[in-house]
C-alpha cells in the first residue's frame, strides 16, 4: 500500500478538524439517515488499512458524513474515491476535501440503494464504508449478488449484525444472513468498534467485517433460490425443515431427499453447503406440493434473519 503523495499528505493534514467540519456545517446526526460520525483519526486509519492495497482500481464509500473515513482513504494512497453520500449537508462539507484530493474523489450525491456500485470506476473494485445501520444488511445483501465484481467488502455494522454474518452452523446466530454472505464470500470479523468513538454514540458496539469473493463455489442463479430457501427455513426456524419449506410450494420431503437432508432436520443445523444444494435443487424443481399440503402456522416464530 502507498500513501498518498507528500503535498496531497500536507493538504489533508491542513484540512479544519472534523469536529469544525461538523460545527461550520450543523452536522447535528440525523435519525433518518442513521448518522453515527467516526472522529477518531487513529481508528478511520485503521479501517483503511483492513482494506488492503487502494493504490489501483476504485473505492466506493457509502455515507461518508463529514469525511473522516473519507480523508483516511485518500491518506492511505487511494487511486479513486467515490462517495456517496445521501445527506445534501454532507456533501457541502465535503467540498473542501474534494478541492485538496486533486482529482482522486468524487462526491455522488444520491442513495447507495439506488446506485450500482459496479457502474462507478474500473475494477479492482473494493467498497470501504461505516454503514448507516438503518440500510447496512439491506445494502449488503445486493452487494452480495455482485460480489465478483468486487475485490473485497470492508464494512462496518452493528455487533450484532457482524456475528451473524460470521456465525458456524449451530451457532445462536447462525441464520439466513450468515448462509447468504459465507456462501458468496470468505467473511472475518477485523476488530470492534466501541459506541463512545461515535458522534452521537449509539446504543450498540460495532464490528469491522472484511468479505472477499469466495472462488470455489457452483452458480446459483442471481441467489433468488438461495434466498428464497433460507428465508422459508429461517422464517419458521423452530420447525423441521418439511414443514418450514412446505411455504415454498414445493414437496418439501422430496426435496429434502433430492439433496440428502433429513426431514426431521432444523435449520440450524444445516450447513452453508447443505442449504446451497437445497437451493439447487429447489430452483431446478418441479416437485410441487401433493394436494391438501400446508404449512401448519400454528408452530410458526419469527427467526434472525
């Protein structure tokens, strides 16, 4: 990794304190977009250096806020920032950086939602980003779908959200999220991030999480059928999985048999290979459920996604 070039370092360094940033532009946090500002200089390093190599290639940052992570990129020799950035507050605050980066950040003004990430620089492309925790599983899971366009993902979430998605089989936060991304993706866990280095300091601490490309895994089609098999087994996780699946249309006991699962089986029990053959096996499928077949409501809970 490099840094960034002697005069763009100084120009960074000469730059107002973040708290000025935040005062000269009432940045005051705004529930609706999530906002939790990272000032601690020495942890904004931190996480971009967790993302590797940035001198080729493009990254892409969401919610940026007034810049912290943002300056850390391009301190740490970013070729290519792009930032997007919902807030129209935010992205007057960024004007300065955007003058002192001398071409290596653009500001895109939108909804990371709505924007491929893909469409935004030439590859490699990684995304660096402290996820607004209002839309972060949401944004990942489309990310996920795209992830070999990608050379890595190094994202903040909440605590929580960061367990799931590393979480074995078996484990209590073993779930729909943690098959979805270590299906698409090698996910480790970098380090914690207490609720005090934030402005305003949320209720929860968070984790660095780091997703590259796992290479060695068979296609499924857009992961429609990976999504929509453990969205039926997690759905009802208390269930056994020939009644859980049962939601899905399908001879659930058949399609268990297909891929060598008991019926009498759980969710959770079941590993990330395992629910990948089920969603192979359910999206080539025409195993539709036997007449008079439903799933019994009655024992139906509501599972972590």
């Amino acid at each position: 990794m490099r840094d960034a070039p002697p005069a763009e370092a100084r120009a960074l360094a000469e730059l107002p304190p973040l708290r000025e940033v935040i005062r000269r532009h009432r940045l005051s946090a705004d529930k609706r977009f999530g906002q939790h500002f990272l000032l601690d200089l020495n942890l904004t390093a931190r996480i971009a250096r967790a993302a590797g190599d940035l001198a080729h290639g493009t990254t892409v940052e969401v919610g940026p806020g007034p810049g912290g992570l943002t300056r850390a990129l391009l301190d740490a020799g970013a070729a290519r920032v792009v930032a997007i950035e919902k807030d129209p507050r935010c992205v007057e605050a960024l004007a300065d950086l955007v003058a002192v980066a001398r071409g290596r950040l653009t500001v895109i003004a939108g909804d990371a939602a709505e924007i491929d990430p893909v469409r935004l620089g030439p590859p490699p492309r990684r995304i660096v980003a402290n996820l607004p925790y209002n839309v972060g599983t949401h944004l990942l899971i489309g990310w996920l779908k795209a992830i070999d366009a990608f050379e890595s993902l190094t994202l903040m979430f909440q605590k929580e959200v960061a367990a799931r998605l590393a979480a074995p089989v078996g484990g209590r936060a073993y779930g729909r999220l943690s098959v979805l991304a270590q299906y698409q993706a090698h996910v480790r866990a970098v380090f914690d991030v207490p609720a005090r280095a934030f402005t305003p300091p949320p209720k929860v601490a968070s984790t660095i999480v780091r997703l590259t490309p796992r290479p060695a895994r068979e296609p499924i089609p857009a992961l429609d059928a990976l999504e929509a098999v453990t969205a039926a087994a997690f759905g009802q996780r208390r269930k056994m999985l020939r009644a859980s699946l049962r939601t899905l249309g399908v001879d659930a006991d058949a399609l268990l048999a297909a891929v060598g699962i008991a019926p009498t089986a759980r969710a959770e029990t079941v590993d990330v290979a395992g629910f990948a053959a089920l969603a192979r096996a359910y999206g080539a499928s025409s195993l539709v459920s036997p007449p008079g077949a439903t799933s019994d409501s009655s024992e139906a809970t509501s599972g972590s996604t």
